[in-house]
C-alpha cells in the first residue's frame, strides 16, 4: 500500500498533526515528509499511488491525468470542506472521494449558533447605537424581546443548517426552516417548522442565517426585497455564499432600514471590492471569512480522514463519503 500527500504543503502541514501524520506511515504507507503536487505530474512515478490526503489547495485532475499519472488510485481523502471544483472527474474514473465538510460544518455551527444569540439578545444593534451614546443604546436595546420564543429562520437544512437548528435547540426559539430537500417530518425532528416561502421566512423572523448550498440553482436566491420587508430590528447572518445574495438588493435594503443589521462573514467577490459600501454602512459587520475552521480546529478535519482511511481498509462504516448524486445538494 501507497498514500501520498499531494496538494498546498502549508495547508497540508496546518490540517494534519504529527500524530496523524506517524499514523498515516505506518498504517498507509505515506511518507510524512514528502508533500507533491502538479509540478511533480511526469517527473514522479505516482502509478502505484492507492490513496492520496490531501486538504485545501489540491490540484484540480481531468480524467486523462487520472488515468495516466494515477492508475492504481482508490480513494481521495480531502481534509476540507467542499469538494465541488475537483469531484467528478475523480468519480467518473471510479475513485472514491471523502471529505471532511462535516469536520469543518462543526466551527460554522458553532460560530452561526453564537450570533443568533447574541443577535436575538439586540447585542449588535446595540452596539451599533453605541456610538450615539449610552442612553441611545439602551433605547435601541428596549426594542429587543430576547431569545425566550424568539423566531429565527434557517436558510438551508444540509450538514451546518440543521446542526445549528439542533445546537439551538437548548433554546426556547421558534425556529422556521426553508430547504426544498426536506420534509416537514424531518423539519419538525429536528426542532423547526418547514416553510415553502422564503419571503414568509424573512417577514416573519427577527434573526435569519443563511447556510444553503452553494450552487448555481442558489445564486442570487435572496432578493433585495426579502431583506426590506424583514421586522424592525431584524438580523440577517451570512456564513454561507456571498454569491447566493443580491448584494446592490441587500445595499439598497440597508440604506433605507437602519433598524436592520447584516453581519457577513463571505461576500461575492470576496473580499468586497475597494469603496464597496459594506465597508461603510453602519448596519454592516464585515467579518473575513472566519466561521470555518480556523487555528487549531483544522486539525480536526486530518483526523476525521484518518478516522475515514481506517474505516474504508477495515470494511468498516462510511460516515464522509461524497457521492455523484450528493453534489447536487452539498456546497
């Protein structure tokens, strides 16, 4: 058996520990030390490669540079999140792709499940008001009923989606779902209510996140006008795509309801163009991408592949497996 490291060497060395890595060589065949990529592609014999570990940065592969440089190849394991620039041709040749999208959903979840709260609580809207001063702060602050029965909208119901519904669960909160992927048995088993309507969700929830799919079915999918006839004093959060927003829609909602705030952790294109006005806008938090996995939480999604080699050469049971049929849901 041979595994290799191909891919970004930072980004390899940042999501795989050296305890993952000792695991790597003596369980499959990967020598540690030595990380290839394109460059290498004619210039290294990789024909007996059977699995290649590989994270953010790994090199896009037609099927013809499948079949010529890597023959033997079984599997790809991919310690990120999405897999959709690389995927299929790799599964058109056969190989199996697994990917740690829900190592790196738990970060997001917990990042997006924190806003709420705090945004259900008037912290951002109130800190905003701040800067008039601390009486029109605690005016502002008035306007907030809390997070007791609070109505939040999930956007998107897949890996990060309904784990915030679940993590918020321990919440007295109304929560409304809007995926067109799930029933409304499974809505309500995770703890929300199914709504057909995204222009309901947005009039009817104080505190709205968005965790669709990122897709072409989904870009531009929330309109400027589901942002103005957002309640007073709403939040909208996004941790998901920039580009599933009307941004000059989201722009021109913004500059006509101060009471609302938008917190944006991605933008299209990212970062916002110099003098965008999401650098100005007062009811704007720009955030650089920052809910994923980050620091010392990237080491968890190595460990989710070595946990995935393990149980794919033991006969064991598949948990990150990314299918053909799956990319058309997944971000």
């Amino acid at each position: 058996m041979r595994s290799i490291f191909y891919g970004d060497v930072r980004q390899i060395r940042r999501v795989y520990s050296e305890e993952v890595c000792k695991s790597l060589e003596s369980e499959a065949g990967l020598d540690p030390d030595a990380v290839y990529g394109t460059a290498d592609l004619g210039n290294k014999d990789f024909t007996d490669v059977d699995y290649i570990f590989s994270t953010w940065g790994f090199p896009i592969m037609d099927s013809a540079v499948i079949r010529q440089q890597f023959p033997s190849l079984k599997a790809v394991f991919y310690g990120a999140g999405s897999v959709q620039s690389f995927a299929r041709p790799l599964l058109g040749e056969g190989v199996k792709l697994f990917s740690a999208w829900k190592a790196n959903a738990v970060p997001v979840i917990e990042y997006a499940s924190a806003q709420i709260i705090l945004a259900n609580k008037g912290f951002f809207h109130s800190r905003v008001s701040c800067d008039g001063g601390y009486r029109e702060a605690q005016k502002t602050f008035s306007n907030f009923p809390g997070n007791f029965d609070c109505p939040v909208g999930i956007i998107g119901a897949g890996a990060i989606g309904s784990g915030v519904i679940k993590k918020l669960s321990q919440h007295r909160l109304r929560i409304k779902v809007f995926d067109p992927f799930i029933t409304e048995e499974k809505a309500e088993e995770y703890g929300a209510e199914k709504v057909n309507d995204l222009a309901e969700l947005f009039a009817t929830c104080r505190t709205v996140s968005n965790h669709t799919a990122n897709n072409e079915a989904t870009r531009g999918m929330l309109k400027g006008c589901f942002f103005e006839a957002m309640p007073q004093y709403s939040t909208f959060i996004n941790t998901g795509r920039g580009a599933q927003i009307d941004e000059n829609g989201l722009v021109r909602a913004l500059e006509a309801r101060k009471d609302i705030i938008a917190i944006l952790d991605v933008t299209w294109p990212e970062p916002p163009e110099k003098g965008h006005l999401f650098y100005s806008l007062p009811n704007v938090i720009l955030t650089p991408h920052m809910a994923g996995s980050s620091g010392n939480e990237v080491k968890r999604m190595g460990e989710y592949m070595l946990s995935e080699f393990r149980a794919l050469v033991s006969g064991g049971m598949l948990s990150y497996e990314v299918t053909p049929e799956m990319l058309a849901t997944m971000a």
